[in-house]
C-alpha cells in the first residue's frame, strides 16, 4: 500500500464520519449537549478532511489530473471558509468584530479567488459543471466581505450568530455530499456512475442547501408584533362611556 493510497484511505474513512455526523447533528434538537457533541465532532472531522485534501490535490496535478486537482482544492477553499464560520459563529456570539477578523476575510478572499479560477477553467474548456459550480465560491467571497465591511450591520440582526452557524454548516453539507456523491459512491457502486449522477452530485446538494436556507431563514425570522384587533382601540375611541 502507496503513501497515497493510505492517504485516500484515511481521507475516505473520515468522510464517512463526517457524513455520519453531519446528520445526527442535524436530526438532533439544536443546542442540546449531543447536537453539540455531533456538531463539534464533525467539524473536527471536516478539519481532518481539509488536512488530507491539500496533499491529495497536489499529488493529482503533479500527476497531470487537473480537473481533480481543481475540484479537491476548490472545495478545500469554499470548506475551510464554512468550518472557520460554523465554529467562530458560536464562539464570537457576542462579538462581531472578533468573529469578521482577519481569518474570517481570509476565507472569504479565498473561496473568492477559487470561484473565479473555476470559473476560468470551466469557460475555457466549455465545461458546464465548473461554470456552474463556480457561483459558489463567488457568492461565499461576495457575502464574507460584505458582512466583513459593514459588521454593524450584521451585528444588528437578531441571532446573526445563529443564522451564520447555520448558513455554514448548510456550506460545509453540500461540499461533503458533492465529495461524497461524485467521489465515493461511484468508488462504492461503480454500476451507478454517469453522467446523471454527476450533474446530481454537482447540484443536488446546492439545490437542497438553498431550499434549507430558505425554510430556516423563515423559521427563525424574528416574530412581527400582533397588532391590536381594530382600530378603534389603538386610537381609544372604543373606551366605555
């Protein structure tokens, strides 16, 4: 057994916690000790899966595979923005400025700058799936420096800290589901891969990731005030005589 292949080997096997984990923190009632637990693990596990990625990146351009080596560095980029945001959300609950520091923009510059060399890729070559796939590394870029640039504002939300967490961890699921779809299961079911598959596990998770986004961003928008019944009241024209 190579270096790689031990390499793979161990990036594979944290996947699949990753994977594991990504769904019991979600089905588990947020903020209890065990949707934390899961939720700490799995970010430690995406961490893990960053470290071995880079290698196995760089091992696949020397190699001459750079359609591989785009893919695995791109979602290193728009990933490690996704960690950093999930954990530092929570936290630097109390202090946005702490939370948009110089590793938050840093992030944000990266995932910018891998969105736009997929872009180029993809427009060179003609290739659908990176043109496409490249609107998420320019949307995370755009949105981490804005919020970096007018903090204030982001701070002024209710629960902006939790709605970051969120946003972050729905990020971090589509980048270990594209992995997982467009990597592992052809690797797991080889009966199953096409071009069908590809394309779904390009944008299948981005399509799921957004329809969540929406469905929560509804659920923990903050409650209007009920306006009192009639107007009569609010203008005390209805007091007894």
């Amino acid at each position: 057994m190579t270096a790689y292949s031990m390499l793979v080997a161990t990036h594979g096997t944290i996947g699949v916690v990753a994977l594991g984990t990504f769904w019991a923190a979600a089905a588990l009632r947020k903020g209890s000790p065990l949707h934390r637990r899961f939720g700490q693990v799995y970010l430690l596990a995406m961490l893990g899966i960053l470290i071995t990625a880079v290698p196995m990146a760089m091992v696949r351009y020397l190699q001459g595979q750079l359609y591989i080596a785009v893919f695995l560095g791109y979602l290193v980029a728009i990933t490690a923005n996704g960690v950093w945001a999930a954990w530092r959300a929570i936290r630097d609950k109390h202090d946005v400025v702490r939370y948009t520091g110089p590793v938050y923009v840093a992030s944000g510059v990266l995932a910018l700058l891998a969105g736009l060399g997929v872009l180029a890729l993809g427009v060179r070559d003609g290739s659908p799936l990176f043109i496409g796939f490249s609107s998420i590394g320019l949307f995370i870029g755009y949105d981490t420096l804005k919020k970096r640039r007018h903090r204030q504002r982001l701070a002024a939300r209710p629960r902006w800290w939790m709605i970051e967490h969120y946003s972050a961890m729905l990020g971090n699921g589509i980048a270990t589901h594209v992995a997982f779809l467009a990597i592992g299961l052809p690797r797991l079911l080889p009966a199953a891969d096409g071009v069908a598959l590809h394309y779904f596990a390009w944008f299948g998770p981005l399509v799921a990731a957004v329809i969540a986004k929406v469905w929560l961003d509804r659920k923990h928008a903050p409650r209007k005030p009920v306006a009192a019944s009639g107007t009569a009241i609010a203008d005390g024209s209805s007091r007894p005589a």
